[in-house]
C-alpha cells in the first residue's frame, strides 16, 4: 500500500516538474508528504537540515556563482568570448560534440560532478549560447560529460569493485575503459544529432553574451575565467603538486587575479563575489536541498528499497539488473550511487555464479549507475547547469536523454 502511494506520489511530481512548476516547491512538498505518509515526517525535516549545511557542494557552487559573477563584473567574460567568437563559424559543427569531450576530459581530472558542472559550466554554457546554441542545449552539452570520474582511480566505486575482486584499483578501469570511451562518443554525437534535429545548433541571441565587432581584446582578461579550471586541472593532475587544491580555493585565487589584472574596485569586486555566492545558494542549492528531502521521503516510504530488492531477487535478469536498475534508479533519485553500492555489495561478490566476473558485474552496475545519475533532473550537476544556463532542469534532462540510454546500450554491449 504504502509503495503504491510512493509511485503515485512521484508520478504527480515528475507531472509538476513537467508542466515547470518551481522545483524547490515541488520536490519539497513531495518529499515531506511522503514521510507524513510514511509515519516519520521528521525524516524530511532532518533531510532538510543536513542538505543546508553539506559543506562540500556549498563551497564548490557558491564560490564558482561567485567567481562567475565577478568575470561578469569584470568583463572578463567578454574578453574571452570576443576572443573566440572569431574562430566560432570554423568550428561551429564541432562545438557541441567538443564540449562533452572536454567536460568529460574535465571530470577526469576532477572526480566531482557537480564541481564539474559548476566550474566547466560557467565557462562552456555562456561560450555555446555566444555561439547561437540554445540555453537548455548548450547545458545539456556540458551535462553530458560529467561521468568521466569513471576513469578517475579516486571514483568511490573503482576501489569497491576492485576490494571485491581481489583486483588493483587500474585493473579495474582498464577492463571498463572502451566502454566508457565507446559510451562517451555515443553521447556526443547523439547530443549533437538532436541539437540539429531540433534547429538548436544555431540562432539563438544571447542578450550580453554576443561578440562585438568592435570589441579591442585583452588577452589577460581574456584568460581569467579559465584560470582557475587550469590549476584545478595541473594541480589535481600531478603536473604541478604545489597548484594541487580543492574549487573553493581555486576561485578565490581566480578572482584576486582578477582584481589586480582588471584593477576594479576592490568593494565592487568583492560584492560582486558575495553576491553571487548568495544567489547561487537561493537558485541552484535550494532545488538541491528540496530533491535530497524528496528522497528522503522516497526512502522513508520504502520506494528506494523495494526497487533494489526486487531488482536483485531474480537471478535470470541479473545482468539486465547490473546495468538498467542502477541506470534507472540514478534517474529517479539524481544518484547512482545508493543502487550501485547496493547492488556490488549484494550480488558482485557472488558474479561466477552467474557466469560473470566480478570485475565486469561491478563495471557494469557503475556505468549504469553513473550514466543514470546524469539524465537525472534532480541531480545535483543537472540543476547546477541549469541554474547557469537559465532553464529549468527538466529541459536538460529531456534532451541527455537518448543520448545516455544510448550510451548505455553501446557501453553494456562492450562489458558484456
């Protein structure tokens, strides 16, 4: 009974997410009905509590909104745009797939989605919308890339199935590595293909975005709003150890550059990052705090775990499972990871039973867990992207859509 009720519920969620009703309301009157429903309405609020204060997404996002503010105050964000709008027409076909590529490259190198989205995002998203792309396409573009931590040796995940297997953690990768690359082109070039079908490759004007003919190009202004994505990447990479940090301090040293290259008013400046670090915690962090009290009452109502236990309880289909119950849970609760530790911590250890390695069944539930979590509207990478680019996330789910399904067909077929 009570599960019936929870798959309405979401039902009458996704419906409102649809028709773009404001997520924040949505999803947190959905989670917290759901735990009334449950008997532990509490659980929401305690869910609400803890999503306020999670240290590591809160810095990662306000101070990448802050640094993109003060580009914007700046102008930096012109320069840069100036700069490579000449080369645009050239390269225009290639925009969208190169993109993906390089968040992807990105998130190789920096194993955390939402910091991905948040740090490539402020970059590509306006570049793509100067480009005449679409807003929700230009996000969709960048959203698609956010699971290259797949092939990070940090990833959670790798050092889990490896525990299991008896496995180093490289061995690991290397045994998904064709299929994630394999998966990764199939996105690409099927984002590409829908950004066509639906004309949104080109003509969009975006208002302040646009290159200016007589613009006169700094080159150090130029390059500010990539710096911080630059020492992030050499620091992370090894190829510089002393630049080796986390986001936050990436942007604050970003935007001290700023000021002494600029040589703006130091107030303004420092207003400008503020306010763009409050604002980032009103749009972008408060739609993350209500989808994490909407699974709270998903979890309250028993939804999460019947879903993994029925995947689980039917040996026949258990390499379907492996890759579509991660896939579609990930979707559902804008995380792959609860299903795939599940699924690796239940089933993996037992693969030669099933005629499977566990190194290729852990794989599996991995992929299909990450790719899930990157369709997913309430994932925390998908409403960071939205929140740059200005659209509601349901519009970027909609359009990653095929393109991750068909990643993960592609993908399976490599591991299996």
């Amino acid at each position: 009974m009570m599960t019936a009720i929870g798959v309405i519920i979401v039902a009458v969620t996704v419906y409102f997410l649809l028709k773009r009703y404001d997520a924040r309301l949505v999803l947190l009157t959905s989670g917290i009905l759901m735990a009334c429903v449950a008997g532990t309405p509490m659980a929401s609020l305690d869910a609400f509590a803890k999503n306020m204060t999670n240290g590591g997404l809160i810095q990662a996002v306000c101070s990448v909104m802050g640094f993109a503010m003060v580009m914007r105050y700046t102008e930096c964000d012109k320069h840069l745009i100036n700069l490579l709008a000449g080369g645009l027409s050239k390269v225009r076909p290639l925009l969208i797939p190169g993109v993906v590529l390089a968040t992807y490259a990105v998130n190789v190198a920096l194993p955390s989605a939402a910091g991905t989205a948040a740090a490539a995002g402020a970059i590509f998203v306006p570049l793509m919308m100067s480009a005449g792309i679409h807003p929700a396409m230009a996000g969709a573009a960048v959203k698609c890339g956010t699971y290259g931590s797949m092939l990070n040796p940090g990833l959670a995940h790798n050092p889990f199935v490896a525990k299991i297997a008896g496995v180093g953690v490289m061995d690991v990768i290397a045994f998904h590595f064709k299929a994630n690359i394999a998966s990764l082109l199939t996105a690409a070039v099927l984002i590409t293909l829908i950004a066509y079908y639906r004309k949104e490759h080109k003509g969009y004007i975006a208002e302040g975005l646009e290159a200016e003919a007589s613009f006169k190009v700094n080159w150090l202004y130029a390059i500010m709003p990539i710096l911080p994505i630059v020492i992030l990447i050499l620091g992370t990479a090894g190829v510089v150890p002393a630049l080796k940090m986390d986001v936050p301090q990436a942007m604050v040293i970003g935007a001290l550059l700023a000021l002494v290259v600029t040589r703006k008013n130091p107030t303004n400046l420092s207003n400008a990052f503020f306010d763009g670090m409050g604002k980032a915690y009103g749009s972008i962090l408060g739609i993350i705090i209500s989808a994490g009290v909407f699974v709270s009452g998903m979890t309250a109502l028993g939804l999460v775990k019947t879903f993994t236990t029925a995947m689980l309880n039917n040996p026949a289909i258990v390499k379907v499972c492996a890759a579509v119950g991660p896939f579609v849970l990930g979707v559902v609760v804008g995380s792959g990871d609860a299903a795939t530790f599940a699924f690796n911590e239940a089933i993996t250890p037992h693969a030669a039973d099933f005629g499977m390695s566990a190194v290729q069944m852990g794989s599996m539930a991995t992929l299909g867990g990450t790719l899930g979590r990157t369709m997913s509207p309430i994932a925390g990478a998908t409403i960071i992207i939205a929140g740059i680019a200005g659209v509601n996330p349901m519009e970027i789910a909609k359009r990653n859509f095929l393109p991750m399904v068909g990643a993960m067909v592609l993908g399976m077929a490599f591991l299996m």
